[in-house]
C-alpha cells in the first residue's frame, strides 16, 4: 500500500470530507470519519485519508493502491473541477501533479 499526497487548491478540508465520504458511499465501502481522518473499508481493501488545511489549501494524504488513488484524483478533477499540487518530499514546495521531477530542485515527484 502505497502512500500519495495532494493539495487541493480550491477547497478546504471542510468542504472535502463529505465529499470523500460521499463517493466512497456511493462505490460500496464501509466509512468512517473521526475529525480529519477517513477510514473506508470493501472487501479485502482498507484505505485511510487524512486531510489539513494549509494556505495554498487542503493537503490530503492517501494510503491506499495507485489504483485507488488515481480513481478518487480522477473524480475530485472531473467533477468537482479541482486542479492539484503535490508537495516535493525533498524542498517542499507545491508543484504540478503531472511532473516527474520537481521545477525547484531537480528531487524526483514519483
């Protein structure tokens, strides 16, 4: 299992959390959400979210199967318009999710 990382830039915590909750509803997971965390749970699969607000927006850490992590991306973008920024684990700043390598200091992003 996998961990990924990605800011939302549009919207905070607040506003993600039942969004989340909601989709994976909708997909047939058991959840549960205890203040910033979201645990969800189908089948042999458990995945675990943690959302912060930052300035720039919400950072939302996934731990769970590229696969999954690439579908929720994929749904946070095409239905809630959302554009994301990923953190470089080596200089930290926010850079494109698409890039392979960070603009800043060269660390790779994948």
């Amino acid at each position: 299992m996998a961990v990924r990382s990605i800011i939302s830039e549009k919207k905070d915590m607040y506003d993600l959390i039942p969004i989340i909750e909601n989709w994976l509803i909708e997909k047939a997971y058991s959840v549960t959400v205890i203040a910033n965390r979201i645990d969800a749970e189908k089948e042999q699969l458990s995945i675990t979210l943690f959302l912060d607000n930052y300035p720039s927006g919400c950072l939302i850490k996934i731990y769970s199967t590229e696969e999954f992590f690439n579908k929720l991306k994929q749904y946070l973008m095409t239905e809630h318009h959302l554009t994301y920024q990923i953190p470089c684990p080596y200089c930290k700043r926010e850079t494109d999710v698409s890039m392979n390598n960070c603009p800043y200091c060269g660390g790779s992003l994948k």
